[in-house]
C-alpha cells in the first residue's frame, strides 16, 4: 500500500516572490544567450558555419543563485573550431571546388556550364557518397565560387598595352608625365554610343500592379537611329553631350567645339581628351587634327580592345539602364530630350567615378594574364 501522503508545505508569501523573481531572471538570462547565438552566428565568420550532427541541442545547467535550476534546453549556436562538418573533411571540399572550377567542356559532360543540381550529382558520383544540395551550396558559397556565371572577355591583344594605357591611369590619379595636374588642367572621356534606336510600340505599356509586374509590346516599328556623343569630364562629375544622325568627323569635331566653348574649358591651361580608336578619332592624324584645333589639346588613345578604360563608358552604361530600356521611343526626337534631360539632371549633382584601377595593379594584372597576352599578340 502507497505510504501516508506527505504533509502539505507552506511557505511565506517572500519567499515565494523571491522564487517567481527567480525564474523571471533565469528565463530572461535564457532569452539574452539565445538573441546573442542568433547575432554572433549572422556574423560573416560564423554563418555558414553548421555545428557537428548531434550537437545542434545541449543540455546545460542555468546558473542561478546558489543552487543551480532545473536542465534547459536551447540552441547551441555558438561557432566550433575546425570543419564544422565531419562527413566532409577538406579533401571532399577541395575535390567539390575543383569539379566547380574546371572547364566542363573538357570533361565527358554534355554540358557548357554547371548548375548547382549538376555539381551535386557529380560531388555523389565522385566522393561515392550522398551529399545535399545545401552543403554544396555552403562550400562553393564560402569559397566564392560560382560556376554557373560567365561573362565575355578581352584579353589584352595590343603588344604595347602597358605603354598606351598607362599615362590614362596617370590622368585619372591626377598625374602626367610624373608630374601633378595643375589647377586648370582638365581631363575628359570622350566617345560615341551609336545607333540608339527609336521602337514606336504597337500598344501602350501597362503600368506595374499587384502580382503584376510593367509589360512593354514584344512588337515595335522602327522609327529610325541616333548617335549620342559625349565627353565626361572624369575629375568634375560634368558630362557634356550632343545626338548627331551619323558618327564621323565632322560630329566628333561638332562635340569638340562644344567643349571648347563652354566657360571652364575655354579657360583650361591644358585640355586632356582620352579616346578610343574608333574611326572618328583614330591614329596620328587625329592627334594632329586637335592640336591645329586648339594647341592646348592632347590627344590620348586608349590600347586596342581596352574601351573599359575609357571612364564615359561607365556612364553609357547608365543610360542604357536608366534611360533607354525598355526601348519605347515613338520618335528620335523623343529619344533625343530623354538624354539631354538626364545629362541636365546629372550635372544638378556631379559626382565623378570612384577610379581605383591604378598602374600598378595594371602591372599586376598583366603579369597573370602574360599566357594569354604572348599568345594573343603572336596570333
């Protein structure tokens, strides 16, 4: 038979609110270690970090008072040292990161680039074990890998590249010929975005709605093309531009006069214009062309191929962002006013291109890309 029912314990009402206190506290010193797991494991060193299988719930005694307070359990999010995953040591990690980086046309693989679902059924094939998609992911993550992007690229073809593109990075760090610019010396990117097409749509466009994102009309009629020219002036943030019907010398020279006559260049000590070797302004002849124009222009191309050193690049590609996509124009004059407007809206607030392509890195540079340079100027 059950032994005799123990006497009914009753306690002060102090001591009672001393003991609800208690709890209170250990229940918020519990919530205060779990926001901090949260923000410590945000942080970059610690995200991607996943604590070893069985260790992802501790229990732990709470400290409280003399005596320590009934078993908790909560998350253990804190980062542990070494791999924090014990089923992929290093070599399976570095093996994941060579699948993603080699060239998969060179492999027995029919394909031309590699999906995260590709590199998870190879990584099986090849470790001869199941690894998930997450955990693939987390390593080409961590090591910045990204095998499914690609982008177009120029190696250097022109054997005097560091020659020519050098005193434009000078230019751009404030110097020529080692020595620093004076204080009305001036340096512009010059160049031409052609054919801007104006695409009269067959219907209205709709605006953006719920679920709904802006439609533009797949079908258009061609209402003609125009070139803009433009010169950037790289230490000031002013961009002075101009739309002609064709591209040639007479516009390019249209673009000069402009610069010419507009009051802070007409009071240069020295004008630098940094080119292309498009055909408006190519070669020798072209250098001698803007001195007999003005003797204080001097002329500088960049190398072959290399238009991204031209700063009024960048700022074509903002238009073409911002201003002329989608392409929806019923007449080039439409397209005209559009980009004198945003040029106009530029110079409320210039703010030069942050530049930090420097001749050394150039040097740099050109050293890891010195296979393909000699093999591209041998050809």
């Amino acid at each position: 038979m059950p032994g005799p029912m123990p006497a009914r314990c009753t306690f002060p009402d102090e001591f009672v609110q001393d003991a609800l206190d208690m709890v209170r506290r250990r229940t918020a010193a519990i919530q205060v270690v779990q926001r901090y797991c949260l923000v410590f494991m945000s942080s970059p060193t610690c995200a991607t970090r996943t604590p070893p299988r069985g260790s992802a719930f501790r229990r732990v005694k709470c400290n409280v008072g003399d005596g320590a307070g009934p078993v908790a359990i909560f998350p253990l999010t804190i980062c542990l040292d070494g791999d924090a995953n014990q089923l992929f040591p290093p070599l399976d990690q570095a093996l994941v990161h060579a699948m993603a980086c080699e060239v998969i046309a060179e492999t027995e693989e029919p394909l031309s680039r590699q999906s995260l679902a590709d590199l998870v059924r190879r990584s099986q094939t090849t470790l001869g074990k199941k690894i998930s998609r997450s955990t693939v992911w987390r390593m080409l993550h961590e090591a910045a890998i990204k095998p499914w992007q690609y982008e177009h690229w120029l190696f250097p073809k022109d054997p005097r590249f560091a020659e020519k593109a050098g005193p434009i990075l000078d230019l751009y760090a404030g110097l020529w010929e080692g020595q620093p610019l004076g204080p009305k010396d001036y340096v512009l990117s010059m160049d031409e975005k052609t054919s801007i097409q104006a695409r009269g749509r067959a219907h209205e466009e709709t605006p953006p709605q719920p679920k709904q994102t802006r439609r533009i009309e797949a079908e258009y009629d061609r209402n003609g093309a125009l070139q803009y020219l433009a010169a950037w002036d790289v230490h000031r943030g002013i961009v002075l531009g101009r739309c002609e019907k064709k591209t040639g010398i007479k516009p390019f020279g249209l673009l000069v006069e402009q610069v010419l006559q507009h009051q802070v260049y007409a009071e240069a000590t020295r004008l630098f214009f940094i080119v292309d070797n498009g055909a408006s302004h190519r070669g020798q002849a072209s250098v001698q062309r803007m001195r007999q124009r003005d003797k204080r222009i001097i002329l500088v191309h960049t190398p072959i191929h290399a238009s991204w050193l031209n700063q009024v690049e960048i700022y074509f590609s903002i238009i073409q962002r911002k201003v002329l996509t989608p392409n929806d124009f019923a007449t080039l004059e439409a397209v005209r006013v559009r980009l004198l407007l945003y040029e106009a809206l530029s110079n409320r607030t210039p703010r030069p291109f942050a530049w930090k392509f420097t001749r050394q890195q150039m040097l740099d540079w050109l050293k890891g890309a010195l296979p393909h340079f000699l093999a591209a100027s041998a050809a």
